[in-house]
C-alpha cells in the first residue's frame, strides 16, 4: 500500500514509514540510488585485466581449449559479476570452476587462469 504523492521538495513518508524519500520525488515515489565499490578500487581493477587478458588470449588459442563455448560463458559470467555493485563469490568461484574444466589443459591459458583466480581472491578477502 503506497500513501504520498509528487512533491517539489521536502520529505514522503510511505505506508507504515518503510520508505522514506526525501528531495523531489514522482508519484510513484521512484528515486535512484547508486551504490557499490568504487571504480578505482585496484583489487577490482586488477581482477578486470586479468579479465580481459584472459579473453583475448582465448580467441587466439580457441583451437587448444577443451570447450570455447564453456569458456566465453564463464568469462562473460565473471565479467557480469565482476560489474555488479556486490560481487558474489559463490557465483565468482563457481564460474572460475567452469572455466577451469572448459579450459582442460592449455598450458598458455592455465596460467592466466590462475592468475584471475589470484585476482579474484583478492578481490573477496
């Protein structure tokens, strides 16, 4: 149950007060908070190049990987957490996994890898 309306200013109190808004809302008492770790947190940074290293190295070593289309959808799901103001790393480790198995044992991308799972590591603790 919503109770306010569109206001030029001030404060809405909604319901039972389990939303307070405060400044110029609209009528459906929308506003848009941006939350999440900085952008130039270097832990972050560091694990988004080992990231993009990773990828470009499998469009040159498609050919060595046990399934390419495994690997591109653990890197884009990496990439999709990694871009999210909360990381998870359930979902971080499981996809490192994936990614691993996928991989199989191309020696060339093994080590950057390990390196992402260094990074992502990092990153988490």
């Amino acid at each position: 149950m919503r109770f306010g309306r569109a206001n030029a200013g001030g404060t809405n109190v909604t319901g039972s007060g389990n939303q307070v808004n405060t400044g110029r809302v609209g009528g459906d008492m929308r506003q848009v908070h941006v939350s999440g770790p900085a952008a130039s947190d270097p832990r972050l940074l560091a694990a988004q190049a080992r990231l993009a290293e990773l990828e470009a190295a499998l469009d040159t070593h498609a050919d060595e990987v046990h399934s390419i289309d495994s690997c591109r959808r653990a890197v884009a799901r990496i990439d999709e957490e990694l871009s999210t103001s909360a990381p998870d790393g359930r979902r971080l480790t499981e996809n490192l996994e994936m990614l691993s198995l996928a991989l199989g044992s191309a020696a060339s991308l093994t080590s950057l890898a390990g390196s992402l799972h260094s990074a992502i590591e990092a990153l988490l603790s």
